[in-house]
C-alpha cells in the first residue's frame, strides 16, 4: 500500500471551467495535495508520458488531445491512495462510470475523460517523477 497518488486534470476539464470542482471534490475525499501544478504539454512530452500506449490504436489521438490546452498534475497522498483515488473518478469510460464519480460528472468520452489517476503504486512514482523535482513537493 502507498500513500501517493498521482492525477492530471485533463484538457477536456480545464477548457470547460471544471477545474475547482474537480479539485474541491478531490481535496473534500481526503486527498492533500503534495505538488501541484499549471502546465501544458508538448506532443512530445505527452507521447513519452503515454508511451506504455504506443501500440493502441488510440495513441495518436490521445497525445494530440493531452497536448491541446493546459492540465493540472498533482500529486496526492492518503491512505490507500491509488486505489481510492480510482474509486472517487470512475470508470475509464464516463459511460461506465458510477453514479457521483468525477468522471460520472465531468468527463464526456473514453477518450476525453477529464482526469487521470495511477493505476499503480509503481506507475504512481514514475508519473509524480515525470513531473516534479524533489523540490518542488511539500
Ligand atoms: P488515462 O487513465 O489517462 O490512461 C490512458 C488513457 O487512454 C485513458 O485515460 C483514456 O483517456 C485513453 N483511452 C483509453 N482507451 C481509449 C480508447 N478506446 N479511445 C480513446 N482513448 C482511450
């Protein structure tokens, strides 16, 4: 079990002004922030961030939409993080998704699904180190 987690509220959600209410709901499950941040990025940095898709037929399309227009990473810790966190947004596809989730409420397609969460404590790391220095945590 791990205490951290890690998210990114994804283009989709920043464009369409969901950015607080995604935050508030995650903050209000019991979630604190260690890292945060305001970015966006580059198709490169979103290929390599994805790179574990690279075969899927979603791919392309994935890294164009991840680099459209800004995101929020953040890196969470509670108890139990990964595995609550991916209860508190849903389902992969929104469709899917249950009744309350994040996703339930904010995202519109598989595709375009308003945040992401580790799937793993392993790929919690990997993730957090993509995007913060020691330095940049608390
Ligand atoms: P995420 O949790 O960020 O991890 C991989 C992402 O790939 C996933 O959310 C979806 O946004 C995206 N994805 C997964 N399956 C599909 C699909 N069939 N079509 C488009 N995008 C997908």
């Amino acid at each position: 079990m791990s205490n951290l987690t890690f998210t990114m509220i994804k283009p989709d959600a920043t464009a369409k002004g969901f950015t607080g209410a995604i935050l508030d709901q995650i903050i209000k499950a019991g979630f604190s922030v260690k890292a945060m941040k305001w970015t966006k990025l580059s198709n490169e940095q979103a290929g390599e961030f994805y790179a574990v898709h690279k075969e899927r037929g979603f791919y392309k399309e994935l890294v164009e939409f991840m680099s459209s227009a800004p995101i929020v990473a953040a890196v969470l810790e509670k108890e139990n993080a990964v595995e609550d966190f991916r209860k508190l947004i849903g389902a992969t596809d929104p469709s899917k998704a249950a009744e309350g989730t994040i996703r339930k409420q904010f995202a519109a397609s598989i595709g375009e699904n308003a945040v992401h969460g580790s799937d793993s404590n392993e790929n919690a790391l990997i993730e957090s180190n993509f995007f913060f220095s020691g330095l940049e945590r608390f």
